[in-house]
C-alpha cells in the first residue's frame, strides 16, 4: 500500500507539470482566422482550477492511503510484539 500511494503521488506530480493550458488570446493570434477572446481564457481559467482541485483530491486520497496503512502497521506491529511477549511462536521477520 505505501508504494501505491508513492506512485499516486509520483504520477500526479508529473500530471500536475504537464496539466497547463495555453492563453486562448495568444493562441488565436497565432494562428491565421482564428480569434480568441476574454470568454475563452475564463474557460481555460476555470479549467485549470478544476484540475488543480482533482490533483489536490489525489494527494489527499494518496495522505489518507498512507496514514491508513501506517495505522494498520503499527497495529500488526504491536499484535505481534504482544504475542511474542506472551510466549507466542511467531519468529522475528
């Protein structure tokens, strides 16, 4: 489970790095015809917004994943150490 939620984060760096979207006016300009205006960067604006809010809830379903299973982790950790203070035959791993 900790290596998922390294590569949650590890993937969702690089998406975050590669998630931009050109200025619309400036990419209107460039191309002969086409017009862009102050409507079309509010759209990409908000598109932006949006994925920055999706790759923040990953981040925090990869902190959730994580603090979860050192939970559980420990947990096992102190079963195990009661039962091996307890006489149990659990061996060392």
């Amino acid at each position: 489970m900790h290596s998922k939620a390294s590569g949650l984060r590890t993937a969702n760096a690089e998406a975050r790095g590669k998630s931009s979207l050109d200025d619309a006016e400036v990419v209107g300009r460039s191309h002969a015809g086409w017009a862009a205006g102050s409507a079309s960067n509010d759209c990409v604006g908000a598109w932006q917004r949006r994925l920055r809010e999706l790759a923040d809830l990953v981040d925090s379903a990869a902190d959730a994943l994580t603090t979860g299973t050192n939970a559980i982790t420990t947990e096992d950790r102190a079963i195990a150490d009661g039962l091996r203070a307890a006489g149990g035959v659990l061996e060392d791993a």
